[in-house]
C-alpha cells in the first residue's frame, strides 16, 4: 500500500498538441494511460455508448478502445462490476497491474476494494476534479429529444470541442453528418439543478485525497503561471501518495510540465463540493411535470439559468 506524501501540484500538458486539442484540458489522461498500455498493462476508464446512451467503466487495453474514453462527459458513469471485473483480470494476468481513472467517490470506492482484496499494491488509482454528476436518465432522454428533432442517431459526443479556444469549448453533438450545438444541456449542468443529490456533501472536493493522483483543468492559469499559459488548455496534477509521485516520474517526459503549489491551482470544488441550488426542488416539480422538453426550453434556454451557468463558472475559476 503507498504511503502518502504532501500533496504535490505541477502544470502540465502532452507535447503532442493534436492530443491536446481532442483532451478536455492539457491531455494528463492520455499520457498516464499511455504508460500502462504500452507496458501490456490494463486502464479502467468511462466510455460513452452511443446505442444505449450509457457512460459505462471499462477495461481498456488498447490505445484505440481507450481514446473513446477521451474526454469530460457531463453524466453519471456507472460502476457496474467492474471494481470484481479488475480483481479477475490481475488474478488472471498475475504480472500486470491496473490504472484506474474516474470520479472522486468512485475511484476511493475502488482503493477500499483494493485494499479489502489486497491487491492494492498492483493499482494506480486517479481520480478527476469534478463539479458533480447530472442525472444519467435526463441524459439519455435529452439525447433521444434531439435525435428525434433532428431524425438521425447520435455519431459523436463532445463537451469540450476547443477549436475557440480551452477557455471558450463547444458542446456538441453529431447527426447525419450535421454539427447540432448542446448549450441547452450544458446550462442545464451548470445551473447545478440536475446533480445527483450526494454531489451537494460531496467529500472528495478537497485538495487532499487518498488517490494516489487528481488530475483537471488547471483553471486561471493564464493569471497564476501566465508564462505557461496555452490557450489550448494546461492539466492541473495534484500527487498524493508515493505511488503517484512514481507515476509522474515515469510520464513527465511525455509532458511539457511545471512544479506549482495550491495556492496557484485552488479552484472552487477543491475547496467544498457544488453549493445545492435553491431551485432545485422546483427543477425536479417541472421535470415531473413537463419531462425533457420542459427542462431544455426553462433552463436550458432562459437568459437567467445562462446567468447562472456564467457565475458559476467564474466562481469555479477564481
């Protein structure tokens, strides 16, 4: 089992820059993950499935199954069996070790596992900063509402398309060859309305962790380190344990990096988890009420909720 260190904070990004452009920020999860494919190891990671709309984890041992893994994704994932699918695969593969990658509640609910199985000392476990987790059923009925206005299946999914720019992305999706916009569902999940409840207590919004490494945007860096600032986006790297100090070490070559403190990277959900919005309740009342359609057109497309969506952010930047 790792031992813990003072929490380590460096900015980094992948040198290859068409990798950063199609990563949410400076593309620390295709690095890390690179390191554990190429050595024949395994990586467990959230991939979307487009033909059930479902943000499903994985075992990934292939750079190709690993780039659909690629990218924020503004739903809940689901667990499954995979913390039991992750014991079986290093039964069977006695010589290779596993890296996991997922939300804060999830990731230390796979250490506790590990830890129960005593296979701890053969994964590296990293958990992503995270503004909380939307409702997975409003997702797959939004994404039905809009393959059914625009009569065609949903091809592609992003939520951080950064062709203006890391500070300025685009949520996107699709159809039939057509590009269709998704900013309606993306003030929906910034209005803070949708999240799971556990997401308001969330106990993982802090700078110290029991992973063993929290990556994210490294936001407001263009204030804080303006030297490395790109406009294409910088990871935030922040190193618990000894275990993730090892890792840094084996894929900063990778990286063009820079050592930084908290001070410099404190954004709002390391500090306490999404403040639980008053109109909540109300949310919830009208989407019994009026279903997806209702949502979209309330707070998806009203000038306050996109008001909303904009503080939060800036709060979240700060």
């Amino acid at each position: 089992m790792p031992n813990t260190v003072n929490t380590k904070v460096y900015a980094g990004r992948i040198k290859e820059k068409k990798i950063v452009m199609k990563s949410s920020s400076g593309g620390a999860f295709t690095a890390i993950s690179d390191y554990f494919i190429e050595r024949g190891d395994a990586v467990i990671a959230a991939v979307y499935e487009y033909d059930n709309y479902n943000l499903n984890y994985k075992i990934i041992q292939s750079k190709s199954d690993r780039d659909k893994a690629i990218g924020s994704k503004y739903m809940q994932s689901r667990v499954g069996n995979i913390y039991n699918e992750a014991y079986y695969w290093l039964k069977q593969n006695v010589d290779k070790k596993i890296l996991f990658v997922g939300m804060g509640c999830q990731a230390d609910g796979f250490r506790k596992f590990c830890e129960m199985k005593k296979i701890r000392d053969r994964v590296y476990i990293v958990d992503i900063v995270c503004h909380g987790m939307p409702s997975a059923k409003l997702w797959k009925e939004y994404a039905e509402y809009i393959e059914n206005k625009y009569k065609g299946k949903i091809k592609y999914l992003t939520f951080k398309d950064k062709r203006n720019g890391w500070k300025n992305p685009s949520a996107l999706v699709e159809i039939e060859g057509k590009e269709i916009m998704i900013k309606d569902y993306v003030n929906v999940f910034y209005s803070g309305c949708a999240l799971r409840p556990y997401c308001y207590k969330c106990k993982y919004a802090t700078i110290v962790r029991k992973t063993d490494l929290t990556i994210g945007d490294f936001w407001h860096i263009e204030e804080t380190i303006p030297e490395f600032f790109e406009p294409e986006g910088t990871s935030l790297f922040l190193i618990h344990t000894e275990y993730g100090v090892e890792l840094f070490n084996h894929i900063k070559q990778r990286l063009f990096y820079k050592k930084s403190d908290i001070k410099q990277c404190w954004q709002y959900n390391l500090e306490r988890p999404t403040e639980k919005p008053k109109e909540r309740e109300k949310f919830w009342n009208d989407y019994r009420r009026g279903g997806i359609f209702l949502i979209v057109k309330k707070y998806g497309l009203n000038s306050l909720f996109a008001k909303i969506k904009y503080r939060i952010n800036k709060i979240s930047r700060k």
